[in-house]
C-alpha cells in the first residue's frame, strides 16, 4: 500500500480484490484498477455494499442496461420480480455528477 498523509493508498491489485466504488483509499487508483479489469477480469465481483458486480466494458454494460430480465438484482419471487413490475426499456438514474444530468 502507498502512504499519502496519514490515509494509506490502496494498489490496483487490492482494489480489483475488494473495489468500492465509495472508498476514498481507493480513489486515486480506481481509474487504473478499471483499466487493468477491463483487460484482466473484465466483470469484478466485490464484498462491498452486500456484494455486487461491477461491469467495466461499455459493450458489456449496453448488455447489462438494456437485458434487465437476464441482469438483475431482484430476488425470485420477490414483488418486484413478477414480470408486470418490468419495464420493457429500463429506467436510468442521473446521480447528478455529469453535466448532461
């Protein structure tokens, strides 16, 4: 791990084990560690938030955005996972960190 300050630096290599999106030891390298993913492990899996996948190539993520009766994170028989609850083209959220949001 790199130091800065008093907060320790985490490497590409431990970032793509245990990403977090959110983690500020991370941040600097998040960048490279979807750089090295896309070549290496191109859908990472992490513990974070409960758990979950983090798609890192744009084909793969046009896939994931417009298949959400294949790719999704609603639990069988859950309210939510009667087909009356999808939508034929899925709903996407601005988080409002671009300019076109």
């Amino acid at each position: 791990m790199q130091q800065t300050g008093e907060q320790k630096q985490k490497s590409v290599g431990e970032i793509l084990e245990e990403m977090d999106l959110f983690a500020e030891d991370q941040r600097e390298q998040m960048l490279e560690a979807f750089d090295v993913a896309r070549q290496t492990c191109p859908v990472v899996h992490t513990k974070a938030d409960g758990g979950y996948y983090v798609v890192t190539r744009y084909e793969d993520v046009r896939t994931v955005c417009t298949t959400p009766e294949v790719f999704s994170s609603v639990q069988p028989g859950s309210a939510a996972s009667r087909s009356d609850s999808h939508p034929s083209t899925p709903t996407l959220r601005c988080t409002g960190t671009s300019a076109s949001c």
